[in-house]
C-alpha cells in the first residue's frame, strides 16, 4: 500500500494513519505456531472483517465500539473508493487500549485444558472435577491475559488482573466480557455453531470503554460445529486447525521458514473461513462480497 503511512502491523493485520482515526486492515496472511507461512488463505482477510461488522452491530446495546465505517467510498485520502479495501478494511476511532486479552470461556480446552489437568483450575478459577475436554462450564468464565509483543500471551489471575489495571477497570472488563459472550454463545448456538471462547480487546476513547479491534471472528474465537460435538477430545472447528494439523504430520520444527502448504490445504482452510461466516451471519459470502463492491 503505496503513500500511507504505517501505524502498526502484526503477522496477520495492517494498521494505518487516516487522520485522525486508524484503517485496520486484515491481511490474507495466515500464521501458526507464531510463524507467517509462505502462501495467504484466500479472502481470509475479509472473512474477518465481514464478521466482525456483523457482531459489532448485533452487540452495540451492550458496548459502544470503534467502528466508524467500512464503506469505501466514505474511506478518507488515500483509501478511498479502493476496490483492493472492499469488504476487507475498517476505519476505526484511535483509542487508547487496556494491555489486557479479556478472554471468555464457556468450554474447557486448549491452554484452559492443559492448566485445568494439571492444577484443576484456570486462570486460578478452581473447577469442578472430572471434567472431560471440550466439556461446556457450569457458566462462563472470565479468564485475562496479558498482551504478548512476540510468542503467546500468559493467563493470568484476575487478582493480578486487578493489581495492573485497577480493581474498578477489571471488573468491568470482566463485566463487558461475559455479557458479549453470553450474548453471542446463544445466537450462535441458534444457527449451529457452539462457540467455546473467545478474546476481547478494549480501550478508551473520549473518555469511555469501548470494544475494539476484531471481534467473535475465527481467529479470536473457538467455533465448533454444534451437530459433531461430542465431549471428550478436541472438536472440529471453523479456523485454521485444519492448517495446524497439517503442519503437525509434516514434521515441521515450528522454526521458520515454514514450509509451503498444498492446494488442498490452503482450499480446505479457505473453506472453512466461509462457512464460519455463512453459518453465523446467514448470508452467503459471495453475498457480502457484492453488498460490500468486492465482488
């Protein structure tokens, strides 16, 4: 992207000035394990933003968000009416954000899975015994962690949660937290899709609390199919899985460079993207696409 100026970037997000406000752009790029691969997932990018327009409509009565607009043609210079933004970039308002991960879970797995085995808690929750994987919680539970600038983010306490940011702020957050994904865990369950956790970022903007960056999208969020659940061992899933398990039987060391996907891999992810859109929203991809002048 020619003449802008870069605010920030991340292995799969483009950041920049636009006035006083920011242009968030999900890339195609994908990573695993904390690596970029070599090749992007076709339309990912927009995936996540069509879904993340998608849930900050639905949940605007429960926060305000950073949304200012995802219409190209009200994109400000140099950005507008960009067919490349379509569908896939969003101005947002600048804010300045709380160094917290607000993770909600409402089932037991992955990093919550592995401390609940070993100490029977999470995030220094204590949980009921003999829960078997993938199980669902007696109820939603808030689970923070701080923000890591390079490898994976650390669980933490919401004891320590409150040392950093202050009691107040932390209840809230925990608050905001669990109120978007109960919300969002029964709309979704309603059109098939469990969805088992998921991680918010928030930050302040004229001196209020406002939800921000992506939200309740594939890469965020642990969406599982609700007619395959079946507790006890991992659950299929709409992300990029699919690419981990692959990565996994090649033998891959996890250092790069990461080899190069196949076809079927990249078209399989792709795949599944989609139907995480489709399935939630209702609405063919295609469709949006063309609603939004991508097409």
């Amino acid at each position: 992207m020619a003449q802008v100026e870069l605010h920030a970037q991340d292995k799969v997000r483009d950041v920049f000035e636009a006035g006083q406000d920011l242009m968030m752009v999900p890339t195609d790029r994908i990573s695993a394990f904390d690596v970029v691969l070599p090749q992007p997932i076709p339309d990912k990018g927009r995936v996540l933003t069509g879904l993340t327009l998608h849930w900050l409509s639905l949940t605007e009565h429960i926060i305000a968000n950073h949304l200012v607009t995802a219409a190209p043609a009200e994109f400000p210079p140099p950005f507008h009416g960009r067919p490349d933004l379509a569908g896939r970039a969003m101005v947002v308002k600048r804010a300045e954000m709380v160094p917290i991960e607000c993770v909600a879970r409402g089932y037991i797995t992955g990093s919550g899975w592995n401390e609940y085995r070993r100490d029977g808690t999470v995030c220094g929750i204590r949980l009921p015994d003999d829960l078997r994987e993938s199980e669902r919680l007696p109820e939603p539970i808030f689970t923070p962690a701080t923000k890591a600038t390079t490898g994976h983010d650390e669980n933490i306490s919401f004891a320590r949660t409150a040392h950093l940011i202050g009691l107040g702020l932390a209840e809230k957050l925990r608050e905001a937290t669990l109120s978007i994904y109960e919300f969002a865990a029964a709309y979704a369950l309603e059109r098939g899709v469990i969805l088992a956790d998921t991680k918010f970022e928030f930050g302040f903007s004229d001196g209020g609390l406002i939800l921000c960056d992506e939200v309740l999208t594939p890469d965020s969020s642990r969406f599982w199919p609700a007619d395959a659940y079946e507790p006890g061992h991992g659950q299929p899933s709409f992300d990029k899985q699919y690419v981990r398990d692959w990565l996994k039987a090649s033998g891959w060391d996890h250092e790069p460079p990461a080899p190069s996907l196949p076809d079927e891999v990249i078209d399989q992810t792709a795949a599944r993207y989609r139907e995480a859109y489709e399935r939630i929203t209702g609405e063919p991809f295609d469709d949006y696409l063309r609603r939004m002048g991508a097409a």
